[in-house]
C-alpha cells in the first residue's frame, strides 16, 4: 500500500542531487583523486559571519 501510495505521489522523471554530481563530474572527467586533492585544501574551520554594523 505505502509503495503505492509513494510511486503516485513521487514526480515522474525526477532527478536527484547526487545523480546529477555524478554526471556532471563524469562529463568533467573529475576523479577521485581530484576530489581528495580539494577537500586536502579545504579550510575546516567556520566561516566568520557577516556584520551590517
């Protein structure tokens, strides 16, 4: 019943965010090791928030 319910509700042809990554970056070429390379890079740390004063 619930799967029935889910297939009638769910947008025929939808495409979610991780197949889109992963095709985009296969186009790309993008390997793992190039995403390993920029999260080596990556500043951990938070980001300062704004100030409007």
């Amino acid at each position: 019943m619930r799967e029935i319910l889910e297939t009638a509700v769910r947008a025929q042809g939808r495409l979610l965010i991780g197949s889109l990554l992963s095709q985009r970056s296969r186009k790309i070429g993008l390997t793992n090791a190039d995403l390993e390379a920029m999260s080596a890079n990556r500043d951990p740390a938070a980001a300062v928030p704004m100030s409007f004063e």
